[in-house]
C-alpha cells in the first residue's frame, strides 16, 4: 500500500487530461476545436472542413495518406470505422496539443507579477532548454530538421523541387503556414525568387523550435515527481 514516503503515481492518462483540461487556455483550443471537428462532420464540403485538422497538427499529419475521414467515400462499416478512427485520432491529437498549452500556461504563471518574491523571469537560455533536454523534444528536431535538410537540399541542388516543401511544413504545422505565408510574396519577385525558399526554411526552423519547447514543457510535467520522504 502507498506510504507518505511512497505516494501512488497517478497514471499517464490522468496527468494528461489533468494538463489537458487544468487552465483557461487548454479549454479554449479545446473548445474551438470542438467546433471544428462539428464543422468537418456536418458540412465536409466546407472550406473550413480541414481547420480541425490544422489545429491539431502536426500530430494529424501523421497519418495523413490514409483515405479515412469524413467524406472518403469508401462504403458500408469500413466508411464508418474510417470516420470513428479519424475522429478518435484527431480527439487523441486535441488532448495532447491542450496538454502541451496548458503546460505552457502552468510554466508562465510562475513567472507573473504578482508571484512568489524571488522567481526571476527565464533568460533565453532557459525558455529553450525544453527543446533540447528530453528525448521526445530532440527527436522531434532531428525530424524537422531532416525534413529542412531535404528541402534545401531538393531546391538548390536537385533540377525539380517538386513538393519538398510538404515535409517541413508537415511537421512544423501549424506555425509552419505562417512561415509559408510569409515567404509566399518574395515567388512573385522574379530578382529575389531565391529570397522566398530562405525565408520558409527560416520560418520553418523557427516553428519547430516552438513546438519542441511546448513538446518539451510537456514532458517535463508528465514526468512523475520524485517521491520525497516523510519528515
């Protein structure tokens, strides 16, 4: 039985959904993705159809050769198992992006004014070390950056890009449109088309570290604590 120097762990399920539904802003993506998900069920046809999916990314992205989802046509209880397994997933992906806000608002709080006299604000140093001092959040840059390897690889190197841009923006989403948004305009400048692609990778390499400092801030708060001995 648990003793006050060895507490029982909570299981990994209930620490991410604790993470998932504990703070303001966890429960507004979660609800905004809500309306997304209804969006993409009720009206497929829709141009905002594809927002749920946005929303969850890049977790979504994994799976996304796989013709499962509202609308895919494919007949009778493999249609519906396609929808219920599309659905699940994208639920499984909305927890996990929730959890790793709701550690991103825990971690800022303890640095409002206002708390606990003493704390100081993090240094650069110190928002980063996330990205890079878990395992999850380092393999997630060794994928990023493969991905921004092959791109600038395929776009000064080979003759025919094609859509090398897919995979690091694939994996950056959804920051990584924002960088595609960005770097949009400088195609249409025929002396500074060589701007546009630099650019991307610069906005690309930025959205994964973000998202490797909330993947890390995440691991950090699902570890289980140390148990501390009795007084």
């Amino acid at each position: 039985m648990p003793t006050a120097s060895h507490p029982r762990r909570e299981p990994l399920p209930r620490r991410l959904l604790a993470l998932a539904a504990g703070n303001w802003l966890a429960r507004a993506y979660l609800a905004v993705f809500a309306v997304s998900l209804a969006v993409t069920f009720l009206d497929p046809e829709s141009p905002f159809a594809g927002s749920s999916m946005l929303l969850t990314a890049p977790l979504s992205f994994l799976p996304v050769f796989v013709p499962a989802g509202p609308g895919a046509g494919i007949g009778g209880v493999a249609d519906v198992a396609a929808v219920a397994t599309f659905a699940l997933w994208h639920l499984l992906c909305a927890l996990v992006n929730a959890a790793a806000l709701g550690a991103l608002a825990t971690r800022s709080a303890a640095f409002l004014p206002g708390g606990a006299r003493g704390v100081r604000r993090p240094g650069v140093r110190a928002l980063l070390a996330p990205a890079v001092d878990n395992w999850p959040a380092r393999g997630y840059l060794a994928v990023v950056a493969a991905a921004l390897g092959f791109f600038l690889c395929a776009v000064f190197v080979l003759p025919d890009p094609g859509f090398a841009g897919i995979y690091p923006l694939m994996a950056t989403a959804p920051l990584g449109f924002v960088a595609l948004a960005v770097s949009s305009p400088a195609e249409f400048l025929s002396s500074a088309a060589w701007l546009s692609p630099l650019v991307f990778s610069l906005g690309v390499a930025l959205s994964g570290l973000v998202n490797a400092v909330l993947l890390g801030l995440l691991v950090r708060r699902l570890r289980p604590r140390e148990p501390h001995p009795a007084a």
